[in-house]
C-alpha cells in the first residue's frame, strides 16, 4: 500500500479547527504538516478532513437476515456515509450470545468496508432472563452490551447485569463496560405500531405512548445511581426522556444517550400515508419531542448520533404497516440529515457523529481522532456544501427503506479512509 | 374520492358534503330499484370487481355482493385466509395478482389500519374500503347517513351521540366524520378507556355521562361492544358497562319520539343495548342494513360505472332499464 497525501484539507477533530495536510502510511497517519507528497495526492481544498464517524447502532442482518443485508454491503454502505466503524446489535440469528458468535461476526467482517465492533446480548437469546456469559465475551472483545430491539424489562435482571459488568474492566484494560439499553416497557408498548397520540387517534392505529419509553429511562437512571454501572439510552424519541437524561448527568450518574437521524427530522404525521417505510421502534413522535432530540444533541445531554440502520427487504416492508416489521436506513444519510436539520457547526457534528460515539463504544484509542501522527488513519473528507437528493434505490443497501427518499439534503462524504485504505473515493466504495 | 388520478373511496375524509349529497342522492335512486319485482340494472355489466376479505365479514360482504349483482357486475372472490398475512406474502404481490387477471374494483376488507390505502398505490382498479382495522368503514358512514335523512331530513343542527367503544371502531371514525360533515352536532360517549387517547383535529365533544346528554338526542348511535374488551380490563364487567353506557330501556324512554336508535350490528342484546329497545319502532337497524345494499349500489356506480362525471339522478334514471 503506497502512501497518501490528504493536502489543502480544513482539519476538525475536537482539538483546534485547521488547516494542515496529512500523510499516510502503513495504515496511521504519519505526519501532519504543510506541503506533504505522497503516492497519491488527495486535493482536499474546500474539504472538511475529520475522524471517521462509528456508528453505536446497526443491524447488518448477518448471520441469518442476509436478504436484507449482509456485513459486506451494509459496511461498504457506512463507508459511504464516512463511518469507520460501527457497532453491530446481537439481534440477528442466532444472536449474539456466546463467544463463538461474536468469532463468526468476526469472520464475516473479513471483507468489510470497516470495523465491524460486535455487541453482545445482555440475557440468553435476548429474553430478559439468564445473563450471558459477560466476562467470556469482553474477553472476545464486545466492550458494549444491549438485548437491542426489546428493553430489559426485569428490574432486577438489569440491576444483576449492571453489578456484574461494573466488575469486568480489568479485562477491558480500565474500559467501564456499558450495558446499552432499548427503553422500552412492553406492559405499555406492546402491539403499539407508532407513537400514542393525536395521529395514531386519527388513523385508528394502536399506539405506543411515550411514557413507555419515559418508565424505562427513569428506571435505568435509577439503577445506575443504585450500582455505579454505566448504561447508555439508545435512540432516546421524547422530550420527558432527554429531560431524565439531562437531569442524571448534572447528578453526575454515568449516563450517556443516542439519537438517530430519523428521530432529529421527522414526526409521527408521516404515518399518515400508511407507508410503512415509517414505521420504526421507537415510533416517530411529535413535532415537540424532535425539537427537544434536537435541543438535547446540541446542549450535550445527548452524546452521539447513531442512525439503528435497519435494513428490511421489499417484501417485508410492503405488508400492511400493522404487521410490517420496525426499521430503516441510516448509515449512508446520517451526515446529511444531521448537517441538514440540525442547527450545529462542523465541529459539533464531529463530536456528536465521532468523537464521542469512540469514546462510548471503547475504541477511542482507533476512532474519534485526534488526528496526529501516529495514530490510525480512520478518517472522513467531507463536503458541507454538496447538495444531493436521497434515492433508496441509489444507496449501498441490499434494502431501500429510507424514509428519506426524494429528500433534498446538504452534505456528502467524498472520500473514507480506514486503516489507511482507501475505501471510499469521489463519493464511490473502491471495493 | 381521487387518489393518484384513480377514483376510490378509502376514507369519509376523502368526501366534502357535495359528494356525501351526490350519493345520498343516487342511493335514493338505487333504493326504487331494490323494490322493482326484478331488481336488476346493466349499469356495470362487463364489469370485474373482487372481493379481498383479510378480515371475516358476512354481513358487509353479502350487502357488497347482492349490490354488485343488482348492477350486473361480474364478481370474484380471491379467498384469504388469515393465515396468508401470517405467512408473510406480501399485500402488494396479493393484490398484483388479482389485478393481472383484470378488475376494475377491488373491495378490501382487512384487519390493518391503511391497507386499503396501500392497495390503493399499487393498482389502477378502484379501490373500496370495506373496513380497515379501527381506522375507516365509509360505506358504513354512508348508509347511516342514508337512513338518517330518510328519516329526519336534513342533519343540520341534529344531534348525535355515538356510544361505546369509539377507541377500537372504525365505524364510529367514519360517522364522527360523516355526521360532521353534514352539519350534525357529534357527542362521543363512552367511559376514558374507550375513547381514543387523543381527539385533537376531531369535530365531536365528548362526555363519559350518556344520561347528560339522551333526552336532547336526535339520534343515539350504539357501537358494538367486543366481549374480549372486558378480559382486557377495559371495563370491569358488561354488566357494569351495560348500566353505565347501554342503552338500557330507562334510558330509550327518556328519548324523544322521533328520535333514532341505530347500531351497525352485529348486536349484543343486553350489552349495549337492551333485548327489547332493539325492537322498538324508533330503532332503525334493519333498515340500516337494507339501506347498506343501496348505498353500496351507488358507490360501485359511481366509482365504477359513469366514469369520471358526475352523475344527475335523470342521467341515472335513463341508464337503470330494468336488465
């Protein structure tokens, strides 16, 4: 592998917004400097030059989903969307439960566009029950743990589970374990295909309320306060839970959370058409609760962006919208939604889509910069200004469930670099 | 009635009054054809309509056939079972595969909320909401809107409350708007659990106490009350929900003479409404169901049969030669 010079580029890495080239060697950056030559020269005059983005939340559906998608297509997917890495949810088939599971993610990642960070189930087959064997996994390497897709329901199960990780970061060299959770009671949620209220009223659809995503936060806040451990709220959706959320940092309590994409742009009224495109878990919900998604990722009660890319196929996403599964696209839009809608400057963007999402998931010694010499080379050259319109049809996905098609955004990544490679170039995948 | 340039009806939203009077109309018309000695017109010979029933119906579906063979149509059924949903075809194959072997009309009945609508982007035929979930049942709507001018003219001013199970009817989500839209004054009745969460953007008050309310009513609108709700604790009994929201006979005799006791049926005699007040001459359910052939006659016609214009009642008249 030859050498790369990124020269001309505006650097934006947490450390001092600049002006600077950059060259690459044997997959780290070996300097930062002024007028640097390599084998190839990347002129990145009028680019943005971050970390790359990693991405907490997606489903990859492989093993066992590969109709819908496969590691190989939804990596070369993020690389498009400038992540160089991504956490993938334990929900596929079988789950991610045991060490050998987490091999075979491992195996399958061989050709990946980036790093594929395996999570792991938090309970046996994600059931709320036996806990999995958590200190044989972090020794496998997962640094994150989620029953992804259904919450913890059993209090007492989560409090077992967050004592026991609390006691793990001597295998995770000082890393404190974070046990992710899906908030969510199913005691109010259950059979609910969209959010609880005004539109859900109109359409005669079964509703999820937001107090059911509101009981399980408070709760976890609760737990976390009662063991010390650390838990992460994944695709926080109401106003009441940012609020939660913002009231046990200032407490001081090891809380982080995450929004997507989809929660930051869009409300429950596209529910309207039936299309089930929008149907989504957590449910899309008031033009108020965005607002306050929004408000929360800009004042810092939520840490990260992740986008729960969920990949279904045609057939499964043309049910009726009662009976169609949860989930859409994120990885290759997340940027441009998030540099569309939300009202933040690159270096905000940076922290929310990078800096913090690698310190969250424990691979802040790779990801999230700084970028200096010796450091790896995981990198995103990014044009602000680009406008371009989403087509589901036109993205890297084995599936086309965006809820954004047709959508004008501002904002694409031209190049990606991972370990030095250069996976993504002009805005196409190399491989 | 339009929908990406095809007509169909998916919604009582869908219609202003003009379109609710254009079919209230017409219906009068097919209703004379009802009684003729051989009711029977051509107005829609040539034509395919099939039935697509997710969703177990005898009684929307029969009124949808004998109106389908009174105009003449030919008809298909495209058997659904359940299960078919269960194993995961998709709607949008089912309903390509009817329409490749040429409708014109397609009648769906299912248990989602929207799939009408769904079927609605997929074809070129027009499409017919029989029922969607707890979402719409608009020739419902219609032929209580039919047989409440029947009886009491213009509904301008009149009162009706709807009673019951608002929350999980889509019956009571098309006569909320349907009434509305024909100037009626809409009380929904019923205890919190029944009501929707939310009645925001909705042209109704609401009360919990039907017994405020009864003596001023012109008509008094009963929802069937599914027996499952009581094991699902949304009421503590139907004895209880029999006293507190039914149409009990103390309740009938506080209404006024001319007003209306109507029900979509089926009925639970002696849940919603007492055994005895269903037989009472002010209660109109019967006629509500001979009324659902008519109405359903004119929706086919005009969805199907006069193409795009509007049809006058003379217009009418001239094409409804006896077959």
């Amino acid at each position: 592998m030859g050498s790369i010079a990124i020269t001309n580029g505006t650097l934006v890495d947490g450390g001092g917004t600049r002006r600077a080239d950059l060259l690459i060697q044997n997959g780290i950056i070996a300097e930062v400097g002024e007028r640097l030559e390599g084998d190839t020269v990347i002129d990145a005059d009028g680019l943005v030059v971050t970390p790359g983005f990693v991405d907490l939340q997606v489903h990859f559906r492989e093993p066992g989903g590969e109709e819908a998608e496969t590691i190989q297509t939804g990596s070369r997917g993020a690389a498009l969307g400038g992540f160089t890495a991504v956490v993938v949810m334990p929900n596929t088939t079988p789950t991610i439960d045991s060490a050998a599971a987490v091999r075979q993610i491992h195996d399958l990642s061989i050709d990946a566009l980036c790093e594929v960070m395996p999570s792991a189930a938090i309970t046996v087959d994600r059931d709320g029950e036996a806990l999995t064997p958590m200190a044989e996994l972090v020794r496998s390497g997962v640094r994150m743990f989620t029953d992804d897709g259904v919450g913890v329901q059993d209090a007492r199960v989560m409090r077992t589970a967050l004592e026991y990780a609390s006691g793990l970061s001597h295998l995770a060299d000082g890393f404190e374990i974070v046990l992710a959770q899906h908030c969510e009671v199913n005691a109010l949620a259950a059979g609910g295909a969209m959010h609880e209220g005004d539109w859900s009223s109109r359409l005669g659809m079964p509703g999820q309320p937001a107090e059911a995503e509101e009981l399980m936060i408070a709760r976890d806040i609760a737990l976390a306060r009662l063991t010390g451990g650390r838990v992460h709220f994944q695709h926080v959706s109401t106003a009441r839970g940012v609020d939660l959320i913002r009231a046990a940092k200032t407490e001081g309590l090891k809380v982080t959370g995450e929004a997507t994409p989809h929660h930051l742009s869009l409300d429950h009224s596209a529910v309207a058409s039936f299309d089930s495109v929008f149907k989504v878990n957590p449910p899309l919900r008031t033009p108020a609760d965005v607002a306050a998604i929004k408000a929360g990722l800009l004042d810092g009660t939520l840490d990260a962006i992740a986008t729960d890319h969920a990949p279904h196929t045609r057939q499964d996403k043309e049910r009726p919208f009662l009976d169609a599964p949860p989930g859409m696209l994120g990885v290759e839009t997340a940027f441009a939604i998030a540099n569309t809608e939300l009202d933040a400057d690159i270096e905000k963007l940076v922290e929310l889509l990078s800096i913090n999402p690698a310190r969250i998931a424990g691979i802040d010694d790779r990801h999230g910069g700084p970028i200096e010499a010796g450091r790896p080379a995981n990198l995103a050259l990014l044009d602000l200004d680009e406008e371009w319109t989403i087509t589901g049809a036109a993205l890297a996905s084995r599936s086309s469930n965006t809820p954004f098609e047709g959508r004008s955004v501002r904002g694409k990544i031209r190049h990606t670099i991972w370990n030095g490679d250069l996976v993504v170039t002009s805005g196409e995948a190399t491989r | 009635m339009r929908r990406n340039g095809a007509r169909h009806l998916l919604s009582m939203a869908d219609l202003d009054r003009d379109d609710i009077e254009q079919i209230l109309n017409l219906t009068g018309s097919f209703a004379e054809v009802g009684e003729r000695s051989i009711p029977k017109v051509p107005a829609l010979r040539g034509k395919t309509i099939a039935w697509l029933f997710y969703e177990d119906s005898t009684r929307t579906r029969l009124s949808f056939e004998t109106a389908a063979k009174r105009l003449s149509a030919d008809t298909m059924n495209f058997s659904v079972s359940s299960s078919s949903v269960n194993k995961g075809e998709s709607l949008r194959d089912t309903i390509e595969t009817i329409a490749a072997m040429g409708i014109d009309g397609v009648v769906v009945r299912h248990r989602a909320a929207g799939a009408p609508q769904q079927v609605a982007d997929w074809t070129d035929a027009a499409v017919i909401n029989a029922g969607d979930g707890w979402h719409q049942h608009p020739t419902q709507g219609l032929l209580d809107l039919y047989t409440a001018t029947s009886h009491l003219g213009d509904l301008d001013g009149k009162h009706i409350a709807i009673v019951g199970d608002i929350k999980h009817s889509r019956v009571a989500r098309s006569n909320a708007i349907g009434f509305a839209t024909m100037g009626a004054r809409v009380t929904l009745a019923g205890p919190p659990t029944l009501l929707p969460p939310s009645l925001d953007g909705w042209p109704v008050e609401v009360t919990h106490d039907l017994d405020a309310v009864i003596d001023e009513l012109d008509i008094c609108y009963l929802l069937r009350m599914q027996l499952e709700r009581q094991k699902q604790a949304v009421v503590p009994t139907l004895r209880e929900y029999h006293h507190e929201c039914g149409l009990t006979s103390a309740r009938a005799d506080r209404l006024g003479a001319e007003a209306l006791i109507m029900h979509p049926g089926p009925m639970n005699r002696g849940v919603e409404i007492a055994g005895e007040v269903a037989d009472r001459p002010n209660a109109v359910i019967t006629e509500q169901v001979a009324n659902g052939v008519s109405v359903r006659m004119a929706v086919l016609f005009l969805l199907l049969g006069a193409g795009l214009q509007p049809v006058d009642e003379s217009a009418v008249g001239g094409g409804l030669a006896v077959a």
